[in-house]
C-alpha cells in the first residue's frame, strides 16, 4: 500500500508542475491547456500517467515478489 500511495502522491505533484507550467509558460487558462488536448493523445497520456503511479508497486513485485509489496 505504500508503494502505491507514493506513486499517487508522484502522479499529484507531475499534474500539479505540468498544469502550472502550462498556465505559466504557455499564456493559457487551465480550461484551454485541457481543451486543446487531441482525444487519442489524451488517452495514451491518461493511460501512462496511470503507468507511471503504478511503477513503484509493479517495480517491487518483480524485484520481490508479492510478498514484500
């Protein structure tokens, strides 16, 4: 459980540095940086930033083994 809850607490601080950036750098409102997404980019980018707050559960389960995940 603490595998998985520091890959949600990585996902939280990647989002929140992405969208101040965005808004930041790019001059837009949040609600243009998320409309301006293309619906297949935004999938695959939704299903990797599921990978990536996976990876510290997935990483120790193949080092480990279920036992000490």
């Amino acid at each position: 459980m603490v595998r998985l809850t520091t890959g949600f607490l990585a996902l939280g601080l990647l989002i929140t540095a992405e969208r101040l950036l965005a808004v930041a750098l790019k001059d837009r409102s949040l609600g243009e940086y998320v409309s301006s997404r293309d619906p297949v980019s935004g999938s695959v980018y939704v299903a990797m930033l599921a990978l990536f707050a996976a990876m510290p559960l997935v990483i120790t389960r193949l080092r480990f083994g279920r036992d000490n995940a």
